[in-house]
C-alpha cells in the first residue's frame, strides 16, 4: 500500500509538471523576478541541490505530445557542498544507478572577469586526480537565481574542450543542456517556482524533458556520502 501511494504521488507531480511546463510555454514573458546572478549564492549551501529537470539545448527530431514529452529517470541526481571560495567550487555529484549510490567528487572553478561569478569549469577529481587546466569535464553557466532565497535555479550545462563556456560555437551548443535545480528536502507535489520554471522553458525550444527527481529521492544534510557507491 505504502508503495502503491508513493507511485501514485510520483504520478501525481509528473503530470502536474507536465501541464505546468505547458503553462510555462504558453506564458513566457519578459520582465519575471530574477536576482542577480551569483554562483556563490547559489552554491553555497550544505542542503542537496537536486537536479529537479532537464533537457537538450539543441531540438532534436522529437515527436513525443502531451504527458509523454516529460521522461522520469529517478536518478535522484544532485549536488553537495563541500568547500566553497571566490575561486573554487568542491562539491560531490550522487545519482541512484540500480538503486546504488554512485559518488563521484568534483571541482569547480570560476571563470573571472564577472562579478559575483556566473560561468564555472568543472572537473572530474575522483580519486583524488589533478585535472588537466585546459580540458575541464563541462562548464556551467548560470542564467537563473530566485530572488532572496536562491532555492531555484537554471543552469546551462556545456562540454566546451576550450574551458571558455563559449556558446557561439555549434559544436558546443550542440553538446549544452538546459538544467533546473532546486536546493534542499523538497515536499510531495513540490513543483518550481513560475519564474524559475519559465526560465528553465525559455532556455531550449526542446519538448523532451527529463526528471531525475522523485519524492523518494530526499536525503539528509550529510546526503549519499555515507551510502558506498
């Protein structure tokens, strides 16, 4: 029964997306509250950040309608702080992969020349590897932060081999995904924020959508570190 319950709640928020996302289409506008932009704001907390929803920058030849546009992973994917400065960013990357706790570690640094920072290299140092300075794992570029709280936010996400995060390049955009995060335990029948949600819609004209969260997916502040993966 407990599981029948939960089902049918995971049902429940996937079609409220659904429908809300459509809304978000048919609504897009300029002049919708947005902080400024401010990784370190963003980042800087110990609570999870989830990766709520995401999906290709680049359209493909998709010719899914209605409910079957949004596709549930269950990855319960996210991030947690590790350390935080002005220049870098420790964090570890968690997924459920058959039902196991996959943590890898990750180090992010902010590109200069914005201030507060918006644009960050991110590299793979698991196991403790030195990266390579010049070919980061992706790059991140932050085109959303909810006002005040910073619990919602959008991301673009690029595998750019220059570590410039230079989206005129088709090669790169080509390679870009749109990303929301949200920060935190959420509740059931949780969905985000209108501004955040239009701008994760603006971000990609693709149809397809992709939710790695669930209800099931919360974790504690200490989060999948202690589950080996």
């Amino acid at each position: 029964m407990e599981r029948l319950t939960s089902n049918l709640l995971e049902w429940t928020l996937l079609v409220t997306l659904a429908l809300f996302c459509s809304y978000c289409g048919a609504n897009s506008k300029t002049g919708l509250p947005n902080g400024n932009l401010n990784f370190l704001k963003v980042l800087g907390t110990f609570e999870p950040l989830y990766l709520f929803l995401w999906k290709d920058y680049v359209r493909s030849n998709e010719t899914c309608k209605g409910y079957d546009c949004m596709k549930r992973t269950a990855t319960c994917e996210h991030m947690r702080m590790k350390e935080l400065d002005r220049i870098e960013y420790n964090h570890t990357v968690s997924m459920l992969r058959d039902q196991t706790w996959v943590n890898n570690s990750f180090m992010g640094k902010f590109i200069l020349g914005h201030e507060p920072p918006d644009k960050m290299n991110v590299y793979n140092v698991t196991g403790g590897e030195i990266p390579n300075p010049y070919i980061s794992s992706y790059c991140m570029t932050l085109l959303y932060n909810q006002p005040d709280t910073f619990n919602c936010s959008v991301i673009l996400i690029s595998k750019d081999p220059s570590g410039h995060c230079n989206h005129t390049k088709p090669e790169v955009l080509a390679n870009s995904k749109c990303a929301l995060y949200m920060r935190g335990t959420l509740e059931y029948r949780v969905y985000p924020p209108l501004a955040c949600a239009i701008s994760f819609n603006n971000c990609s004209t693709s149809r397809i959508t992709y939710m790695p969260y669930s209800p099931r997916c919360a974790v504690d502040r200490k989060g999948s570190d202690d589950t080996k993966g």
